[in-house]
C-alpha cells in the first residue's frame, strides 16, 4: 500500500492509473466501520484510495479540532491489511494554500442550514468544500459514504448532482456494536455510565419507527414523547426530526420515504444516528 503525503505525489501516481478507483474520504482514527467502507468500495473499484485529513474547515470554533484523535501509523496499518491501494494523508497547507480564510468554497443550499447544520453554523459548507476538493484531487470514479451521517451523504449526493461531478456515490449501511450502538470515532470520548446509556437512542428511535408505521398516528406527539424519553435517559436533546429522505426537508403526508434522524448530548459527546423506512400510501 503507498501512503501520499503530499499532493503532487497523489497526483504523479494517479495519471499512472488505467484501473477503476474508489475514494473512501476519512478523518481517520479508523473503526470497524470505516474498515466496511473500504470492503464495500473494493467491490466497486479495482483500486481504493482512503483519504485521512482532519478538515479544520468543518469544525465551529468551539468544537473538537485540536483533541480529534490522530492515529496515522495504526490507521496505514489496519487499511493494508485490509486491501486498500492507497492512503492520502495530505498537510493543512496542501489543502487550503492561501488559508482557511480565503478559500473558495461550496455551500449546497436548503440542506446545510438545518439540523446538524443549525447546531453546527458552517459544517457543511466545510464538508461539501473538502469532498470537491479530494474529488478533484483523487479523481475517483466512485466515493463511498457511512449512512451513518446521513445528511452529510445527502448533502454530498445533491453536490454531486447540482455540479455534474462524475463520481458515482456509493452508501454503506451503518455499523453497530452489539448492543446497537452506531459505531463512531467520537465514542471514544463517552465515559462508562454514558456509554452504558448511549444505545438507548438507537433503542428509542427503532420503537418510534414501529409507532410511526401505524396508521393515522400524531407524528408530533410521538417525537415529542420520545424526545422526552431521551432526556430521562440522560440525554440533551439536539434535534429529533422525521423528514423526507432526499432533502431533508420535513416529511409530507404523501412522502414514502422517510428518515427519522436524532441529535443529542451525553456530557460533552454529541451522538448523531438516524433510521430510514418506507411509509406504504
Ligand atoms: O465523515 C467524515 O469523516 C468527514 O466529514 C469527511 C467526509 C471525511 C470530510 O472531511
């Protein structure tokens, strides 16, 4: 496996290239989940590159930059074991050379601003930024994403289709520990008793799923109530929303599909998960 630090070494291999490429795009501090995503993208593409950079640009200010785990040599070592080509590792500077402050970037509309992005003013301006850039770098033919951060993926599928970007973009499935946790760098930062309350959000958003699927229901209430579950369990509600699964935007009678998605606080960790379903008319 080649480990790329800087840009134009990318760039010199990538014109080598004659073979299909698939982009698993990272921060590193790799799990079993980011390790599904290299197995899904092998499927795909005869080569897969994983990129590791901690983007400052989608961090808020007051959020986890300085302290995001940083894991590089255990990461290489995990991802050749598991087949991939290529790692790109690139510097701050290789990706932003004239500074955070006056870089060009990408703000796909109506999506970006609500939910994890009302909470988070900025994120996925920073994300859609550094996904076109790695696009433009690695120049895959095809990207995988973790459902996991569903709006991040939705927000990368409208990019794509809004800038005609010829990445075709794969979803893999979220992985759960046993206990149906959604697998994620940040749950390292939970301490026993919160990791011991954690799957509850999973928990909740499943039975609310069943409650949702029967007819003629009070979908407010319903949130409501499991919101309120939640918060006995410990937890500080961010957001818990049913909306339609394209763009997010909140669910219409006659939308079928359908995605709950749940933002909340235990301590200081912010957990997202999310559930999709169909609503037969
Ligand atoms: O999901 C992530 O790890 C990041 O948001 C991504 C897609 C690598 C962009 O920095």
């Amino acid at each position: 496996m080649q480990l790329f630090k800087g840009l134009e070494e990318l760039r010199g291999w990538r014109k080598q290239q004659t073979q299909s490429i698939a982009l698993v795009p990272t921060m590193g501090n790799l799990h079993e989940g980011h390790l599904k995503l290299v197995d899904l993208a092998k499927r795909y593409a005869d080569k897969v590159v994983v990129s590791i950079f901690v983007n400052p640009m989608q961090f808020g200010k007051n959020e986890d930059l300085d302290s995001y785990p940083r894991t590089l040599d255990a990461d290489c070592q995990a991802l050749a074991e598991r087949g991939a080509a290529a790692v790109f590792a690139p510097q701050v500077s290789d990706i932003y050379p004239r500074g955070l402050d006056v870089q060009t970037v990408i703000e796909v509309p109506q999506i970006s601003d609500i939910l994890c992005g009302a909470s988070r003013p900025g994120h996925f301006r920073g994300v859609a930024t550094i996904v076109a850039k790695l696009f433009n770098m690695v120049q895959p033919n095809f990207a995988v994403f973790g459902e996991k951060d569903y709006q991040q993926l939705q927000v990368i599928r409208l990019m794509v289709k809004d800038l005609s970007l010829p990445v075709d973009i794969i979803s893999a499935p979220t992985e759960r520990a046993q206990d149906g946790l959604a697998l994620s760098s940040r749950n390292g930062y939970l301490s026993a008793s919160e990791r011991a309350c954690a799957p509850q959000l999973y928990a909740i958003l499943q039975q609310l799923q069943a409650q949702l699927q029967r007819a003629g229901v009070d979908v407010a209430k319903l949130l409501a109530e499991a919101a309120q579950q939640l918060t006995a369990a410990g937890f500080k509600m961010d957001y818990l929303e049913l909306r339609r699964q394209s763009d997010l935007q909140p669910a219409e009678a006659n939308d079928q599909d359908l995605v709950l998605l749940v933002a909340a606080y235990l301590g200081t960790t912010r957990l997202i998960d999310n559930l999709t379903f169909s609503r037969h008319a």
